[in-house]
C-alpha cells in the first residue's frame, strides 16, 4: 500500500472553510480505474453512503475486483473528508493513490447533492474532468425526478447506461 | 581535495562547538578561568543566519581554548581554508600591568604584534589586580586601561575592557558576553561569505569534466556544520537539502554507469536515521558517493538537525516519502540487490523512523490538525511496514494463514513481486525443510466461511507465486514444462491461494496433488532440483527462506519471520500500531480495516471476545456508511464469535443483519441458512429471551389511500401491508402493532394484536388488525412487535410502499402518514319528535320520532322505547317507519290528507311495519343511513275531566299537565358500542278549552249562558252533538234537554280557532240533596281530522276504516248570584253644614224594606215581626250618644216600606273622626244594600270660643 499524497496541503484558514462550509458538496463521485480499461465508478451521497456504483470499463471483470476497489474507494473517503473542506477546487485530481491505481474526486456544490469519486490508473485528466462534470448533470437530472428521494439508491437503468456510454467516451 | 574527506571527517567528530582562543598575555587564565567559563553557553545569543538576518539563538556552546594549547598550534595552514569552521571565533586577549612605563615598552608592543592578523577577531580584557582599598594600586590601574583604551579601542569599535579582579562588577561580564558574540557573530558571517564563494566557485564548474562532488561535498557540509555548531540549524538543515538536491542531479546524470550501494551485509537494515552508519570514506566511488549509502546519509543528516529543531513530524513527512522514493529506486536496482533487499530495508527504515519520531515526539502544544498529521504518517509508515513484511512472510509460506480480506488483498495483490535476478533456489539438503512446508500447506485449515458461504477467496498475490519463481529461475529453460504449468495453473490463477485454495473444500487438494504430479515423489527424493524441473511450492518457500536468512541482518526482522507464532506476533503488533495511529488521526476508515485484520487473528487464536468486539467496531462503520458489498464480507465472522462466545442476542442481530442486506449479496441458500438460525434459536431454550430489532428486516406502511375512519368509541379493522425480508416464510406466534397519536406522544401506547399467528411470506403480507374503541385523534403505526418462538422482535422500519431498501436512510425522515383518523365526539344521530303540536289526551294517538343518523351507519340499531308515567304504548298496534320528508315538502299532501281526514296520506317510497317487542324495535338496513320516522302509538292517560272556566276570568291551564315523556335508547355501532339516548316529550290535551260566560240576564231571571269552546289543537273538529248537564240550582229553561238546535249542527272548529254554543238557562230552587251535581258538565260528541305530521289526529284505531265518535266532557262551574238585598239602609245628610265639638246633631239613616225576607232561612224569625233592632257602633271617645244607642223600630213587612232612624250625637273631639254607624244584627249583611252609603269620616271643627266657659280663678 504505498500511498503518495495528492499535491494538496490542507492548509486553509479556519475563517476560509467556515466561509467555505455552505458552499461545499455534499456529493462526491468516485471513479475507480482499475485496469487501464477498468474503471469502477462510484457516487457518494452525504452520511458516506454509496448510492450507485458501476465497473465502467470494458476490461474482464474479475469477481474479486469488486471488494477491492469498495475497499479502496471507501478507505479513500478518509482523505476526501480532510481535503474537501480545504480545497476550492470541485475536481480533486489524484488524491489519492493506492499501487498504480488513483483515486480522482469531484465534489459537487450544495447541500443535497452527493460526492463524486474516481479510482483509476489512467493520466487522461481532462477526460475524467469532463466525465465527472456530464455525471454530475446527470445526477442533477436524477434528482429533479420527484419520485426520487435524494440520497436513496439511483436504480434508473437509463442513468446507469447514460453513464456508461460517459465512460467509454471519455475514460 | 577529495583526500581531504578522511580528516574532514576525522576533524569533524573532533569539534562539536565553537571555540573562543585565550591568548594569555600575563598568566591570568588561571585566575579568571572559573568566571569566564561560568559565562558558557552564552544565552540569547545574536547571530546572522545565512540571508544576514539576526536570529536568536538560546543556547550558544563555546569552549575558551589557550593559544598554547596543542589543539590550535598543531594546525597546517593549507588546512585552514577548507577546515575554517573549526578555527577560533574569537581572540580574548587576558593582559595586566601596574607601571605606564612597562605597559608602554613591553606590553603595547606584544600586543601590537598580537592583534595585528587582521582576520581575528580580537578584544583585550585588562586584568586589574588592585584592591579597592589601596588607592594608589587603583589609580594606577585605570591609568594604564586608559593608556590601554587609547591605544587599541577606535571610534568604531570598543576593544577593551576591564575585570576588576576584587571588584564585583556584573557590567563587565555582560560587556564581555557581548563582545564575544559579537567577534563571534562577524567571524561567522565572514567565514559564511568565504564558504559560499567556494561553494559557488565551484559550481560553476558542475558540468565541467574536472567536477568532483567530493570537495563540493566537502565545502557544503563543512557550512552546514558551522551552522550547526553555531546553532543554526534551519541554516544547516538547507544546505544539506540543497546539497540532496545536487547529489540527485548528479546521480541521475546516465552518464557513467555507477555503483549503487547496498551489497554489504547490513545494509537491509536501514541506516536513514544513523549518520554514522557507515563512514563516507567507505562510499565513495570515483568523484562521489554511492547512492544507496549516501542518501541515508543525507536524510540521517536532515532528520538529526529536524530532530534538534524540535520537528518529528516533519521527520515523519519526509521519512515517508523519502522511504517510498528510496524504495522506488530500490526497484530500479533489485535485480543487482540481495533476494528481497528492498522489502527488508523498508520494514526497517519504516520501524526506525517510527520509534524515533515517536520517542521525539511529545505531543506537546502542537495545533490539533498537526498531531493529526503525525499520528496519519506513523499509521501510513506503519501500514507501509505491515504490507511489506506481509509480502516477506508469505514469500516463505505463511500466506496460508493470512487472512485474505480486501484490505490485504488489495494491498498484496497489485504489489508485484519482488524481481531478483534469479529466483533463488532451495538447496538440496533442504528436504526436511521442504516436508514440514508442504505439511503446513496441507494443514492449514481453510477457516471455512461461516454459514457455508461460498465465495471465491481475495487474492493475495499479484500473480501465482510458483509461476512467477520459476519463470524468474534463470536455469530453468522456458520449455514445456513451464508452459504446461502455466495452462494447468490458470485454472487456478487467481484464485489467490499458490495452489491453495483456502476457501473451497472442493478444490482444497487440487494444487498439492498438482504439484505432485509434477515433481513426484521420486523426482522429488532425488533431490536436488534439477535444472529443468520446476520448483514445487513448498521448494519456492524453502528457497525464499534460506534467501532472506542470508539477506537480512536485523535479528529482530529475522526472528519475527522465523516461526509462524512470531510472525503472528509481529503482524499483530503493526496492524496494532497502523489500526490505533489512524484511529488517532481521525482516518477511521484506515483504522477500521486495520481493525478487522486484528479480529481475524484474534478469531485465529480463539480469543474471541476481542475479536468480536473488532468485528463490531468494522461492521458498525460499514453499516453506517452503507457500504454492504464490504459489510457483507465482515458479518458473517462477527456473527460466528458472537456465535462461539454464546451471545445470543448479538448472534440473532447478526443475522437479522446477515438477512437485511441487499438480496444480491447472498445467495438465496445462504439466506436460508441465516433464516434457520434465526428460527432455530427462536426456538431454543434461550435462558434470557432477548428483545431483537428486526427493523431492517421486517418493515410495514399503512395501506395506500385515505385512513381509516373511525367515530369515538368505535372498534375496527386496521389492515396493514408488512414486508418480511427472510428469504422463506416464517411463521409467527404473535404479531402486534402500536399506534400512535400525533397529537399526544405522552400518552402510553397500547399494541394491538393480530387475532391470528400470521405466517409472513417473503415479500409483501397483508395483516389485518382488529382494533379496540380508540380516543380521538390520528394516528400512525408505531412499532411493530412479534415473537417467533420465544423471540420477541420489534421493527420500527417504516417502509415507503416497496421492498425494504436498508439503504434509503432518509426513509426515516419520511413523514409518516397518518392510518387512523378517530373523530373526536360528535352527535352520530339525533332522534327528535316529529310534531311539535299537542296530542289528544287520552285517546290512542301517533307519536313520530325522526331518526336521523349523521353521516353514520344505523345498521342494526335498536330502538329501546320506555314511555313514562301516564302515557303508555298501544303494543296491538304495529309500528310504523317511513323515509322522512321535510314538513315543506310534505305540505301539499298533508293538505290533501287532512281534507280526507285521513290519518296520514303521504306516501313515501319506503315503509314499513315493525312489530315492537318487550320495549325494543330493530331498525330495518334500509333505513340505516337515511333519515327515517317511526310512528309508534301511544296514549296518554289523565283522569281528570276537562274543566271549564268562567270568561269573565279566564285561567290558564298549566302546559305541564299535558306534558309526558318518552325515554329512548338507541343502541347502535358496528358493535353495538354508541348509545343514544334521549327523552323526548310530547304534548297531549283536551281537543277544546271550554269557558262560559252569562251573556245576559233577562227580566224574568233567564241567562243566556254563552258556551265558548276553543280549540287545542291543530287540526278540525268536527261538533257532533253538544249538552250541559247542569248542577244543583240550575234548570234548563222550558224543562229541554239542554241541547241547542239540532239543525245547527255539525260544527266545524278550524285549528286554533274558537266557537261557541249559547244555552239559555235560568236558577232554579236548590235541592240540597248530596246525589245531585254540584258542577255542569259539557258533553260533546265530536271527531278529529288532522295530519299525524302535524299534530292531533283521528285515533289510532284497530279498525281504520270505521269512524269513531268522541266524547268529550268538560266540567263548569256556575255560581248563582252572590247578593239580595232585602233592606236598604241610606244615610241622609248633615243638617248643618259644619260638625263642632260640643255641639248637638242629629244623624239619620232611612231603612227601606226592599222585598221579603221570605226566602231567607235565616231571618225566618225575624218576619213574624215587624220590629228591626238597630244598632249604633261609636267611639266612646270620640262621640258621645244622646239618647238609646239600640232598640227597635217598626218596619212594616210590606215591601217598600220605609222609616228613619234619628240619634243625635255630640262630636267630643275635633279631626277627621269616624262617624257611627248604623248596624241592623239581625239582617245578614249579604242582605243589606247601602245606598247611600254612609261616609267614613267626618270633620269636627273645633269648638267656637265662649267666654262662658271662662270663669274668673278669683270670682
């Protein structure tokens, strides 16, 4: 487990993040790339809850792979919890890296909206930039959906294949 | 220059501070030796950092050295430039003289010649030997200093200064501290100045082929350690970073292939923290150093100044990332490195940065996000160290007993293995070895999964162990054999066991007997591996273990590795340390991996108590943050503890949990097999039943649509939707439900019980709930409470309408939606009478009651009727009830009605006849919800007759004689639980009130006696035939029957209207006999037609088509004529005008006999004779009778005969005084008319004034 830091310093004032706290998200996507065609995609609801998670890669998918990276996305909260409230930025590139795997996270704005995190191993950084921002409208969708209850499991195929056809154009 | 490096460093550890040379002019030093080193180490002292800034240094060291002494004379000079940091800082020149003269010839010349290198820095400290008290010793002395002061002080710098030996002057001592740091301070920054132009020299020349590192080495450590001497440390600390930084460019120039270190023995064991590992002298190589060694050196250098600066966690940062850059570059070298070199020195280099940094660390007032950053390093330096001594441990076969959770799996799987240039090989003497390895594999237990769980077992290996040992074997020809294995061996690649599947029994001995077929048993006892036979696994192990024997030098490493319980232990102790420093540094998803590690091998070594409360600490973050997939990993060993540890109550809630998590995670067999569980202890004796929360499991909602509704005081039936997560049906003994009131949360809720033991299916069950009266208000489900077998269990789990979905947390902020409404008290039916007019009094009449339920079911109400006093129920007579129809609505039937003098005419669409039985009816189901009219016939009783009154003055009759009252009790509800009950009155009377009046009295005694008959009620009479039986004293005239003309009649009386009959009658003689009546009677026969909607109406009779006369009587009263007069009695007037006191007059009454007093019984003496006796009645004192105040006269009996009473009286008085009065005893007074009456007072004026009556008192 040789994990390197992001290039992030949690260093911010105090008054900063107060300032800050409103307008933070709530939601976090974590992608998780595994092989260089693999990517396991997750998003995060507020309370650190997994509301949708998929493989999105074409690579075999191997029965094991699955805990790992719910391992590893989850042990990665740990730092997304620490830096999201120090960092302006929506899009936390590679902050966090677990062997040849990278963690990228998108924080979205609000209070309702969830957390979005990306594990992977690829470097295309505007592609997962512009993966997590078509997600995030997304799931923006979703949640204008009356019947939806926000934070609850997304079980809509259509956003699953949605996103999907996401991964494969810019992962 | 490079020879230098071996007396540089000798020079170096020789001199640790900086020194200040005495140059001991006049022996003094012996003398003031004590005072001057009593100064040291200098405090606050001023320095110049390298940017020529002051800085504060606490805690200066400095060492006062003669200039004799060997240490500073044995110098070359050609030393000097490089090795400058060690020469003296400072020059104290201790003089003393008594005599101007000797001061001026011997001592300003030597001191001239001393202090003339312009490169010292020096000062003079003039001694004075004089005591105070011998003046001329004293003088002396301050006459030399200021020779003294003259001579070598300038206008810019002081450079004397004065110790009176017998003195006590503090002054001086803090003068010559501060001249010392102030020589020291300017021969700092000049030596700094000189250094960094050597250093810059000599960089220029960094790309020129006469570069040597060495000497830049040389120059820039020798800065850096005069900073350090002068405590600069920050200073120091750059120069060695800088000096890193240049090393790397140097080293990663490919120019020459360079050697890198880390083949001696010893060098697995990392020497980051030790400077002195290894003397540089050793290291170096050609122009520079060896990597592997120089760069510990460097940060050994780095982390001991950080540690003087009171820096540990930045030890930690650098450590860490220098322990992953180093290991990194490891990698770059392994394959010229010993076999798993760089895994050994990172384990060690992770465990000494660790206890350094913790034992430097104090915890002291660092701000909080700090001290969460260290304990984040050590818990990562830790992690980092565990891993790698993991990948050691499994290397020589103890993978079989590592637990392959996803943490070390993620973590050992994408780890590659090491990648020596040859795979080592195990000796061939190793056989034995070989045996108990292999034996190890075949019995490690393959803890099979709990439950009978089957899951592919997590990987802790990149790729197979045996494949990638014998690939890497370079003697081993890439033949078939190793083709073979690798098409054999992907069957169970990833599989994650080296030919071990741990996890499933099925294919447990697959890899041995593989790797059997391989070998084989004589292949095998021949020995040596040959060339081309691939190694077995346990051969790999054996090999791999030799391999690090040989590697590694740290005993502790070796040992920990040596035995599986060592290892064990040393695992523990750095998951230990890793799970407690993250859990510090608030990563509690780090720590809680870490954790769950811990739990399996406490598991492994059955100490379960521990390893249950791990468990507990895992699954709880899991759950929490709903992250099942991992949650589904852990439970089922936190269940098997609670299991072993006999926690009945933690095991069922396991699984309930097991049960409740997503359908996908378990198979639908595995479910089953929590689900048996749960029943099988259910079912057991459990010694303490415990309450289990199934809220997950078991969810219910109300059933869509509107509540329940409900009246106060109804039961019902509650049907509520309950979804069951167990995978089979499960049959309940008891299933209860509360309720809640949203209105009062106080109040105490009571369950409400399932009748029936339901069974609940999986999925979606609909249970039906009988519900007891409830109070008003609106509720919602509360908790529902069950018990299977001696289980009880509880759910709070509301569920939104679908299947449970543990993951919504935010059901529970849903609202929850009210499934009972009870409505608060409010009429349900009102039961009024239908008519608000009075009743004929005793005769059978309607009585109609509307029934009018509100918006509430009559269905099977009972009527309970209970007539009061003096009114009972016809019971022959069939009730009748009718659809009700507003009186506006009715009104032209009941007109039509009542012109056919029909009792009710009006045909409604329903009706029909109930019979009553024993006081109560059933109201038919038709009229339960529309408002209805029951007829009931009654009759009111009342024995007195009817009695007339006289018009003259009438007299009201009081209502309540005619008032009776019904009691009613409706019983009605689903359960015949609402009650209505309600006394009604009605109103029953005569059909007429008679009054009678003499309308006149004719001469010859006749009265017309007027009859006058009004009528009571609402509807017509109809006047057959009408007569008076008259009383004692009365006879009809012409001896008739006393009826009017038959001709006139039948009279019709309208409602409320009135009519009268005039009978003519006259007094006649009074029989006295008891027989006769004393009172009239008016008799009537007369009919009724009327509406039983509105009022009176013909009597209920049995037979409706015959009409029926009614009698009616009425009683009246006629009084013969009170007076009869038979004499009169007239006062006749004054004779004179005024009345006076003493004077005489006459008063007369005429008596006049009016008619006979025949007919009086009374006078009947008194006729005989013709004398009256009179009677005058006077006050005594207020009049004063002449002559006889009674007697006789004569009257003469004829009628109209007449005399006149005279009596003359004198008034004694004056005033208003009562006159007499004439009395005549014998005549009753009914009998005496006084006309004119006589008055009642009379004025007396007082008497005249006479002189008469005055006589003289002397006369």
């Amino acid at each position: 487990m040789e994990r390197e830091r992001g290039t992030l310093s949690p260093q911010a004032s105090t008054a900063d993040k107060i300032a800050r706290s409103h307008t933070i998200v709530e939601v976090r996507v974590l992608a998780c790339k595994v092989m260089a065609t693999t990517a396991c995609f997750i998003i995060v609801s507020r309370n650190d809850i997994p509301i949708y998670e998929a493989e999105v890669g074409s690579a075999m998918k191997k029965e094991e792979a699955a805990h790992q990276h719910q391992f590893i996305l989850h042990a990665a909260l740990d730092i997304v919890q620490d830096l999201a409230w120090t960092m302006s930025a929506m899009f936390l590139k590679a902050m966090d890296r677990f062997n040849d795997l990278v963690v990228s996270v998108y924080v979205t704005a609000g209070h309702i909206l969830p957390i979005l995190m990306l594990l992977h191993d690829s470097r295309n950084e505007d592609g997962i930039k512009s993966f997590f921002q078509e997600v995030h409208e997304l799931y923006i969708k979703i949640l204008l959906n009356p019947l939806y209850l926000p934070g609850s499991r997304i079980t809509s195929s259509h956003f699953d294949t949605k996103v999907r056809a996401l991964a494969r154009k810019y992962l | 220059m490079a020879n230098y490096l071996s007396p540089f460093q000798t020079i170096k550890s020789a001199c640790d501070r900086l020194v200040i040379a005495v140059e001991d002019v006049s022996d003094l030093w012996p003398s003031v030796k004590e005072g001057f080193e009593q100064r040291l180490p200098f405090q606050k002292a001023c320095l110049n950092n390298k940017t020529r800034n002051p800085v504060f240094v606490e805690q200066l060291p400095a060492e006062f050295i003669l200039t004799t002494d060997p240490r500073l004379r044995s110098r070359f000079p050609q030393e000097q430039s490089v090795f400058w940091f060690r020469e003296p800082y400072a020059t104290v020149v201790l003089v003393t003289c008594e005599d101007l003269e000797e001061f001026k010839t011997i001592l300003k010349p030597r001191l001239k010649l001393i202090v003339q290198n312009d490169e010292k820095e020096w000062f003079i400290v003039f001694v004075s030997k004089a005591h105070p008290s011998n003046d001329q010793a004293t003088k002396m002395a301050k006459k030399v200093y200021a020779k003294l002061e003259v001579d070598f002080s300038s206008k810019k710098r002081e450079r004397c200064c004065k110790l009176d030996l017998h003195g006590t002057e503090s002054i001086f001592w803090e003068d010559l501290e501060s001249k010392m740091v102030e020589s020291i301070r300017n021969t700092l920054d000049r030596r700094v100045q000189f250094y960094e132009e050597e250093i810059r020299k000599l960089s220029e020349q960094r790309f020129l082929p006469v570069w040597n590192f060495c000497n830049f080495f040389i120059l820039k450590e020798s800065l850096a350690f005069m900073f350090e001497m002068a405590h600069l440390h920050e200073d120091s600390l750059r120069e060695y970073d800088e000096l890193e930084l240049c090393y790397l460019e140097t080293v990663n120039t490919p120019v020459r292939q360079r050697e890198f270190g880390g083949l001696d023995h010893g060098d697995d064991q990392a020497a980051l923290l030790n400077p002195v590992f290894k003397p540089l002298t050793q290291i170096i190589q050609d122009d520079s150093f060896r990597e592997f060694e120089f760069r510990q050196y460097l940060f050994a250098c780095q982390s001991k100044l950080l540690f003087k600066l009171s820096r540990p966690v930045e030890v930690a940062a650098r450590g860490y990332a220098f322990i992953i850059s180093f290991s990194k570059t490891l990698a770059l070298h392994e394959n010229a490195l010993p076999f798993c070199l760089r895994e050994a020195w990172v384990i060690t280099a992770c465990l000494a940065v660790i206890n350094s940094t913790s034992s430097h660390y104090d915890g002291g007032v660092v701000a909080p996000d700090v001290e969460k950053e260290f304990y984040r390093l050590q818990g990562d330096l830790y992690s980092l160290c565990r891993i790698k001594f993991m990948r050691l441990a499994y290397l020589i076969g103890y993978g079989v007993e590592m637990e392959r959770s996803p943490a070390n799996s993620a973590s050992l799987s994408m780890l590659p293995w090491p990648r020596p240039a040859v795979w080592p090989v195990s000796s061939p003497d190793a056989s034995s070895e070989v045996f108990a390895k292999e034996k190890i594999i075949l019995q490690a237990n393959p803890g099979a999964k709990h439950f009978d769980i089957q899951r592919k077992p997590l990987p802790l290996e990149p790729s197979s162990l045996l494949r990638e040992a014998n690939r890497r074997r370079a003697s081993l020809s890439i033949g078939n054999v190793s083709e073979l294995l690798d098409s054999r061996h992907s069957v169970t690649d990833g599989s994650g066991a080296d030919g071990v599947s741990k996890f499933s029994p099925s294919s447990k001995t697959n890899p041995s007997s593989m790797s059997r077929n391989f070998s084989g048993p004589v292949n095998f006892e021949s020995s040596s591996p040959s060339l081309d036979r691939p190694m077995r696994l346990s051969e790999i192990h054996v090999a791999a273990e030799h391999a690090l024997k040989r590697t590694i030098s740290d005993l502790d490493l070796l040992k920990s590795l040596s035995t599986l319980q060592d290892f064990e232990q040393k695992y523990m102790e750095l998951t230990k340390g890793a799970a407690d420093k993250y859990h510090n540094s608030c990563w509690k998803r780090h720590g809680v991996a870490l954790d769950r590690e811990i739990a399996a091998l406490c598991f492994k070594h059955g100490n379960f108590d521990l390893a249950a409360k791990s468990y507990e600490k895992v699954c709880a973050l899991y759950a929490g943050e709903g992250w099942q997939d991992l949650l589904a990993e852990v439970l089922p060993n936190l269940a098997e503890c609670q299991k072993i540890l006999n926690d009945q109550a933690g095991y069922l809630s396991s699984c309930v949990r097991l049960l409740s998590l997503d359908n996908v995670l378990f198979s639908t067999k595995e479910r089953r097999a929590f689900q048996s569980e749960v029943v099988r202890l259910a079912h057991s004796e459990m010694k303490h039943p415990v309450p289990l929360n199934v809220s997950s499991l078991i969810t219910f909602a109300g059933n869509p649509g509107p509540p329940l509704e409900l009246s106060d005081g109804d039961p019902g039936t509650l049907s509520v939707t309950v979804w069951s997560g167990f995978p089979d049906d499960i049959a309940l003994e008891s299933l209860s439900m509360t309720l809640v009131a949203t209105n009062n949360v106080d109040e105490g809720v009571e369950a409400i019980k399932c009748s029936d033991a339901p069974v609940l299916k999986p999925g979606r069950n609909t249970v039906t709930l009988a519900l007891p009266p409830q109070k008003p208000g609106s509720y919602v489900l509360g908790v529902l409470t069950g018990q299977i077998g001696h289980l009880r269990f509880r759910s709070h789990g509301f569920s939104k309408g679908g299947p449970p979905d543990s993951d919504d947390f935010m059901s529970f902020e849903k609202p929850t939606k009210p499934v009972l409404k009870v409505f608060k008290p409010r009429p349900l039916v009102d039961i009024v009478a239908a008519i608000s007019s009075a009743l004929l009094m005793n005769e059978p009449q309607w009585v109609g009651l509307i029934v009018k339920p509100m918006n509430y079911s009559l269905r099977g109400a009972i009527l309970h009727i209970d007539p009061g006093p003096e009114l009972m129920i016809e019971e022959s007579q069939m009730i009748e009830i009718e659809d009700y129809m507003s009186v506006m609505e009715r009104m032209p039937q009941i007109t039509e009605s009542i012109a056919l003098e029909n009792v009710s005419s009006i045909s409604t669409e329903k009706s029909e006849q109930l019979l009553l039985g024993n006081g109560k009816i059933a109201l038919p189901d038709w009229a339960s919800d529309i408002t209805t009219v029951l007829w009931f016939p009654v009759r009111a009783i009342d024995d007195r007759m009817a009695r007339g009154t006289s018009a003259v003055y009438p007299q009201r009759q009081s209502v309540v004689d005619g008032m009776r009252t019904i009691a009613l009790k409706l019983v009605f509800g689903a359960f015949h639980n609402q009650i209505f009950e309600r006394t009604i009155a009605v109103h029953f009377t005569n059909p007429l009130h008679v009054s009678t009046r003499v309308v006149d009295k004719c001469n010859d005694g006749n009265l017309l006696l007027q009859v006058i008959m009004h009528s009571q009620v609402k509807a017509s009479i109809h006047i057959y035939d009408a007569w008076i039986d008259l009383q004692d004293g009365f006879v009809h005239i012409g001896k008739g029957d006393g009826r009017p003309i038959s001709s006139f009649f039948p009279v019709v009386i309208s409602p409320s209207s009135r009519a009268a009959i005039l009978f003519s009658i006259r007094l006649g003689s009074m029989t006295n006999e008891d027989e006769v009546p004393t009172e009239s009677i008016l008799n009537m026969r007369y009919g009724v037609s009327g509406d039983r909607n509105v009022g009176a109406h013909t009597p209920v009779s049995a037979n409706p088509g015959v009409e029926r006369e009614l009698l009616f009587k009425s009683t009246l009263i006629l009084q013969r004529p009170v007076l009869d007069p038979c004499l009169a009695v007239g006062f006749l007037p004054f004779s004179s005008d005024c009345l006076k006191v003493g004077q005489l007059v006459s008063m007369q009454w005429r008596v006049e006999r009016l008619k006979d007093l025949v007919e009086s019984p009374r006078s009947t003496l008194n006729v005989l004779q013709d004398e009256l006796l009179y009677e005058i009645n006077v006050n005594p004192d207020n009049w004063m009778i002449a002559g006889r105040k009674r007697g006789h006269v004569f009257l003469s009996t004829m009628q109209g005969s007449r005399v006149v009473i005279t009596v003359t009286c004198v008034p004694l008085i004056s005033g208003y005084v009562r006159p007499p009065q004439l009395g005549l005893p014998d005549v009753d007074d009914a009998n005496i008319s006084y006309n004119p009456a006589g008055p009642h007072l009379v004025c007396v004026l007082p008497p005249t004034l006479s002189s008469s009556f005055c006589v003289p008192a002397a006369a």
